[in-house]
C-alpha cells in the first residue's frame, strides 16, 4: 500500500519525544457511570457537517456510506477466515469501513486533558489517535495529541504480555510494542501501543490502552481518530470492564434531528432502562471470522404480524468462511438483508401497499419508494425482527424514510452475502449492549427526553 499524507505532513518537534517514559500512574479512580452526547456526522457540531445540501442529498450520502461500509466488512471477514484457515496470523481486525463511522463522541486523553473527537465503532476494539511526531497526519479539526506535554503518559514494551499475545502487534527499534491496524476499505494506523488517562465526559480512567498513532491513512475524516467499542479486548468497553460496569447503552435520536440534536451515550451504571415499559434481550453469537462484532441470531421477519415467507437459512453466518449472519452496528444507517430475503420482504411490501404508485428512487439512492399521495395516507404496517426470545418491533416512521422531494422509500437495501441492522431502524429505542452477560436488550424509549 503507497503510504502519502492526505493532510499536512506534521513536522517533528525539536526536543525529544515522550517514547518509552515510564511515568508513575496515579491510583485509577473507579467509573461511577458515564453519560456522553454523541454527535451524528452530519451534526453542525461535527467535522465531518457537509453544509448546506438538501435532505435529499444527505440521504443519498448515507445511502453511499453504508454501501461501501458493508461491501469491506464481507470483504475484511473472508480475508480473515481465509488467514485462519491458512494458519496465518490475522492482520484484518476492526473489519468495517474505518470512514463510514456515523456517531462522534468527545475524548480527552492526558494530564492535563486534550479534547479531541473520535469515531464511535462498534465493530472495531482499539482506541487510537494521531500523536507527535508524525510520519504522516491527516488534517484533523483539533490539535493533535502531543504525549511529551501529558504527566500521564507511559509506553507498551514489546515483550510484554499485552504485545505478545496479539497478531497485530510487534517490536519497533526502540523495543516498543508497535501496531498496525488496518480496516476493510484500506484505512489503517500504525504507532505505538501506549498507556494512558482518558477523559470521558467529567470522568477520568487511568492505564487505558491506546494507539499512539504517527502513520494515519485513510477515510477518518478530521477526527481525532477512532474509539473502539467492539467486544475484543483492547476496547473501551472491556478495558473498564467491572469498573464501566461492562455494558454500554445508547438512544439514538430521528434521522430528522440529527443535525441539532445529540443522541445519548450511557456507560457502565447509567446504561440501566429507568421506567422503560417493556424490556427485551436476546443473546449475542459469535463468528470466529469477525469476534469483534455484535451478531444477533435473527430467526425471522414479520409484516403487519404475518410471517414474511423468507428461506430459513438466509441469516445463517457461513462456517467455512465467517460470511452471512446478522450483525446489529452503529455505524451503518440503513438496514441490509441478504438479498433472497430482502426480494421476499419488498414483494411483500409493495403488496400491501397497491393503492401508493412506485416511483424511481435512483435519486435517492433507495430501491423502493413511492409517490407520496396529496391526502398523506400511506399507512404501512409495522415490521418485526423475530430474534431468539425477543421480538424487535419497527413502526413504519423507523423503516420508510419521507423525503422532502415527495417520495417515501424503504429504508433498506438488498446485499449479496450479509445482514445488517444500521442505526435508521434503532431510532428512539435504547439499546443495550451488556458484555459480561453476553445479551443485548432493548425497549423503545423517547431519547431526547432520557
């Protein structure tokens, strides 16, 4: 891979940079609960925000973004399964499309804090930031990370177990423990696994392990970098374990209000449903081929309570080669179904609605859509998701999407090797992820008022 800069190259300062500082760490003061506003991409407040465009348009780039994130998480769990069949170490981790993250949340790393914002990802596990001295940076909206200016900050030797037991890691000259990790759409990072104090809202956390990162390339737009919540052990969630509590929550606000509107983040004792009326939760299963994942055994979809008549293996995940499965992400916005089912549920779509006239919605970037009639009745029945012990309940406003230009479409689309549930289809629920006890909950909830 041709390494370039995509931003300016940093120059390297003259004094001698914090690389193997061993500094004493201060006793870790226990996590409590952590709330966190996340902000949408398209936010005003977000360095990715695109400006003025139409509603139209910004659906159109969503659309676009989960395309690509869902082509290179297939392409990055065969590429893995093929390396473990070969006996080969796995150089894939974090299989998804490092750029088509859709949530932000602010960080502050080191003593005293610097504030940054980094890509909330639930398929991916390592924390990493652009750190001084650069090889090469891209352009980022805030300074980047300088470890000499932090008291906190101390180095991962190479021959340690955290370096050892890890693919993805090696030994630099300096003998440190150095990383790469590369994503599915060819984004990748590579510096220094480090130790150090990280700011989460008002709560600090000591000796959370991070990428120190000084060769960054790829599509992170002018963040900081990225935060990991995936279930291997270098993430957020399971380096604060018992401490966080080891679980996290979120409830993300409509796609209407995502540009002033921030969507909740609850982590450790605050992810907890206070006065929710109906909980659910269904355990997670594991795919070998992507550990990092949140896969889901989804059993079944139904349409106004009738069983949509879908093939019973089409959410199976492949044990040859890891493919297929049903993956819930935060960083996905539209739902895919493996295509045989997708065909079966938009048949049994646009059967139910004969009196709405299709339309082409190329210009959306949708498949389904319908003209939107001058009286507004476009009843549609509610979709559910019937996973093992729960059903997941889908009103017609979290899985039809009305645009402004007078058409109301699916929001889903067909895929040709994997199911995803994106974060159109989460709005105003909360959703639980809970780790130490391997299930993901769920009930539907009103996120601006939480």
């Amino acid at each position: 891979m041709q390494c370039r800069p995509l931003g300016r190259k940093v120059p390297v300062p003259e004094q001698k940079p914090a690389v193997g500082r061993k500094v004493p760490v201060p006793e870790q003061k226990p996590a409590v609960g952590l709330r966190i506003d996340l902000v949408h991409r398209d936010s005003w407040l977000s360095p990715f925000f695109p400006g003025n465009i139409t509603s139209t348009e910004r659906v159109k780039q969503a659309v676009q973004r989960s395309q690509a994130r869902v082509q290179t998480l297939h392409k990055s769990v065969v590429l893995k399964a093929a390396a473990q069949l070969a006996h080969k170490s796995a150089r894939i981790q974090g299989p998804i499309s490092a750029g088509s993250g859709e949530f932000l949340m602010e960080v502050g790393i080191g003593e005293p804090p610097l504030s940054y914002s980094g890509i909330l990802d639930t398929g991916s596990d390592l924390i990493w930031t652009q750190c001084l001295p650069c090889d090469y940076c891209y352009n980022q909206s805030s300074p980047i990370y300088d470890p000499i200016q932090s008291s906190t900050f101390m180095t991962v030797p190479c021959d340690s177990s955290e370096c050892q037991a890890k693919p993805n890691m090696g030994c630099n000259a300096d003998h440190l423990c150095n990383y790469r990790y590369a994503y599915g759409d060819d984004s990748f990072s590579t510096g220094t696994l480090s130790i150090e104090r990280f700011t989460f809202s008002s709560e600090s956390v000591d000796e959370i392990q991070f990428g120190c990162g000084v060769n960054n390339e790829g599509h992170f737009g002018q963040t900081g970098g990225m935060v990991g919540f995936g279930r291997g052990d270098l993430s957020l969630i399971s380096q604060l374990g018992s401490v966080g509590g080891d679980k996290f929550a979120y409830c993300l606000t409509s796609f209407n209000d995502y540009p002033s509107r921030g969507s909740p983040l609850f982590i450790g004792h605050t992810a907890t449903f206070k006065g929710a009326a109906a909980v659910s939760s269904t355990p997670f299963i594991q795919n070998s081929a992507a550990s990092s994942s949140y896969y889901l055994s989804l059993l079944g979809i139904s349409l106004g309570g009738a069983l949509v008549d879908i093939p019973d293996d089409s959410f199976d995940i492949d044990q040859n080669d890891g493919s297929g499965g049903f993956v819930i992400d935060s960083g996905t916005t539209f739902t895919f179904l493996y295509d045989g089912a997708y065909q079966v549920l938009r048949k049994s779509l646009i059967s139910s609605s004969t009196h709405l006239e299709q339309v082409d919605g190329s210009e959306i970037g949708l498949d389904l859509c319908f003209n939107v009639p001058a009286n507004n009745d476009f009843n549609f029945p509610t979709l559910t998701f019937h996973f093992e012990g729960a059903d997941y309940n889908v009103e017609p406003e979290n899985y039809m999407y009305v645009d402004a230009s007078g058409v109301i479409c699916l929001a889903m689309l067909p895929s040709p090797n994997m199911s995803i549930l994106g974060n159109f289809q989460q709005h105003n629920y909360q959703i639980l992820y809970d780790v130490a006890t391997n299930m993901f909950s769920f009930a539907p909830a009103l996120c601006d008022a939480l």
